[in-house]
C-alpha cells in the first residue's frame, strides 16, 4: 500500500477512534514536538526580550549600610542618568544600597551575635566580586567601611582621579580622607544634602560619611556623580 495511502487509512482511524486513543496517538507522535516547539518558541521570546531592554552599565557605585529611600530612583539617580548618559534608554547607571558590611566581620560578629541577622556573608561575597571583577567604580560608605577596603588596596588615591591642585582644594576644606600609608583616598560627604534626603545610614553608628574610587572604568562619570550628590 502507498505511503499515503497509509497516512488517510489512519487518520480515518484516529477520526473515529475514542478521545483516550486519540490522545494517546497524539503524545506518541505529537507531544514531544509541541514541548520541543514551545521550549524553542520560550528562548526566542527570551532573547528578543533581553535583547530589546538591555542596558549598558556605565557607573556602578555600591553603599554599603546606606538604605535608599522610596524617592531615591526617582528623583537623584533618573535626573543624573537624564542629563549625563548620551543615550538612557540604552545606558544606565547601578546605585547599589542593598549590602550591609561590618568593619571587621569575625570579631564584631564575634563580639555581638545579633549583628548576623543584617550583615550576611552573601553581602561580603557580593561586594567582594564586585570589586575583584573591577566592576565597581565607587563606594560610599562610612569611615570604618571605607578604611577597611582601603587597606586592601581596592581604594584609589585620590591623585589618580583629580589634579594634585584639586586634591590641594579637598584638603583645605578639610574632607580628605587618608589611609595608613599617607595617602589620599577618600572625600568626607557628611556635608551631601541629597545623601542625606534620600538615603539613611543604617550601619553601626560612625562620625563620618566617605566616598571613595575604585578600580573601575569610569571614572570621569563617577567625578561627575560626586559632584552631582555633593553640589
């Protein structure tokens, strides 16, 4: 008999047979190619939609024990990205206020157990990538974070990122930073009126705010973001 001729012999089968066996004709031969169809239909899907948000990461500055506040988005981080990223519905900028950070993890955690319940070592871990993948331009934090890091040589001196004449400014207000060795690291923000109305510092209790530059690649933005919270 004619291949065909097979096929419409049993199709006429199936047409007249019971729902059970058309449903066990159809997860025979059918079933595995609509899941196979579908799974492929899901990666297409998915990758169009990836493709059509994806934004480039042009700044990413981590604040440890800071918590942004509800307005925080809204009205500091999207009117900095409006007017300094050339194009913001392909580009962006991460503020990360999600990890809380202690200034000598083992013998604080030691000293006071319950401070495990907010500062996790996913926390540690995640800053921690962050700063070895060069991912993170700047840190804003308090004094005890920032001399922390600062120590272990992820803190750029200052005279990296500006002139010696306008370090030579910072240090005539007085808001420069130094680590052991000498060496200018970090700029005192206590005076910043925009951390202070959209974020709380939630960490253990310090004298002072810094901001300091890591080993990222975008420094210029990460300037003019310093500039931005403190003017």
């Amino acid at each position: 008999m004619p291949v065909m001729d097979e096929f419409k012999e049993e199709r006429e089968k199936i047409k007249n047979a019971p729902l059970e066996a058309k449903w066990k004709y159809f997860c025979d031969y059918y079933l595995k190619w609509v899941i196979g169809g579908g799974f492929a239909l899901a990666i297409v899907i998915a990758v169009v939609v990836t493709t059509l948000t994806h934004k480039d990461e042009m700044l990413y500055v981590s604040m440890p024990n800071f918590t942004a506040l509800p307005t925080a988005d809204s009205q500091l981080i999207e009117p900095f990205v409006q007017l300094n990223l050339e194009n913001p519905k392909k580009q962006d900028i991460t503020v990360d206020s999600s990890s809380h950070l202690l200034a000598d993890p083992e013998g604080q955690s030691a000293a006071d157990p319950d401070l495990s319940v907010r500062y996790t070592y996913e926390d540690e871990q995640k800053v921690a990538m962050v700063l070895m993948v060069g991912q993170m331009d700047m840190m804003i934090s308090g004094e005890d974070i920032i001399d922390r890091f600062a120590a272990g040589e992820y803190v750029r001196p200052l005279t990296d990122v500006y002139s010696a004449a306008e370090v030579k400014e910072f240090e005539d207000k007085e808001l420069v930073k130094y680590n052991e060795s000498g060496v200018p690291v970090a700029i005192c923000m206590d005076d910043s009126e925009k951390l202070k109305t959209y974020y709380e510092y939630t960490g253990i209790k310090v004298d002072h705010v810094y901001a300091a530059f890591n080993y990222g690649k975008h420094m210029e933005l990460a300037r003019k973001y310093l500039d931005y919270l403190m003017n």
